[in-house]
C-alpha cells in the first residue's frame, strides 16, 4: 500500500503556492505564471498621467508665445486690443488676455487658435520688478498709449509640488 501512494506523487507535478491538498483545484493543473506586481508599476503609471497633465492636459492653456517686443508693439498700434496683462512671478512669465477685436485680428497672424476665455498668448521676463519698470517707462514715453490693467499673481506648480512630497517621503 505504501508504493501505489509513492507511485501516485511521483506522477503528480509539484505543487505551487500555500493551497492545501484536496482544496478543489486539479491537483495536475500546473499553475499560470504571470507578471508579478511590484509598486514601482504604480509610480510609474502615476509619474507618466502627472508629465501628461503638465503638457497636454487642462493646465496648460493653449497659449501663442510672444516676445516683449511685440506686446509693446501690439499697445502702440492699437491697445483696445488688449484686455489686461497678468505677471506671474513666480515661473517670470506675463500672460495677455485679448478683447474679441483683438482675439480675431491675431489669430491670422499667429497661425494658431486663440483660446476664448483663457490667456491668449504669454512671453518671459527676468522678473517681474523689471517688467513693471520697463512697462512705466514705456508709458512715459508714450504718453499717447492708453494703459493696460495689469494684475500680479502667482501659479502653484503641481507637478513639482507632487515630486517634492515624492521624494521627501521616500528618502527620509
């Protein structure tokens, strides 16, 4: 009796995993081999949606990039073009917002939709102080151009905010 229950396990492959003998699967089913699951699979997938979202998604308008050269140029020919001009200092970027003249008189020269509600086109600067003084000055040397609002304000970088918690808690 002791060698038709040796012959059985001899013929039987060896089993995988903790399931206890009699637990309703074949015992001669071999087990399927998958990938395995390891975390870095998670931060992977969230680090590529975050790089997504910072490029293509809802958090980058569709902007037409200027240069300061041609902001000033655009209030010299017609300043009823422009609605306001927003400074933001911390990423030293100035985004301008157009009326509806101006929103149709630029897009054929830009070549590229201009957004309805959103900033419509953007430039950089070294800082917004120096912006701010150039802009007086070309005031006062233009006394002819109507003022522009202006507001300050600043952005919150989500992605970066992300990685510096990221790394914060994972290295400490």
């Amino acid at each position: 009796m002791s060698q038709e229950s040796n012959n059985r396990n001899e013929s039987r492959p060896p089993r995988f995993g903790n399931k206890p003998p009699g637990s309703g699967d074949d015992p001669n089913k071999v087990p399927k081999k998958g990938p395995k699951f390891s975390i870095y699979w998670v931060y992977a997938i969230i680090f590529a949606v975050l790089i997504g979202f910072q490029f293509f998604g809802p958090f980058s308008p569709n902007m037409a990039k200027i240069s300061s050269l041609d902001f000033r140029n655009m209030l010299t020919t017609n300043s009823a073009d422009v609605e306001k001009y927003v400074v933001i200092d911390n990423k030293k970027t100035v985004k301008i917002y157009l009326t509806k003249e101006g929103k149709t008189r630029y897009e054929a020269k830009l070549k590229k939709p201009v957004s309805e509600d959103g900033p419509n086109m953007y430039f950089k600067i070294t800082s917004g102080d120096a912006f701010e003084k150039e802009m007086s000055d070309f005031y006062k040397a233009s006394p002819t151009v109507k003022e522009v609002q202006k507001y300050s304000d600043s952005e919150k970088d989500w992605f970066g905010g992300i990685l510096q918690f990221y790394f914060q808690f994972y290295y400490s």
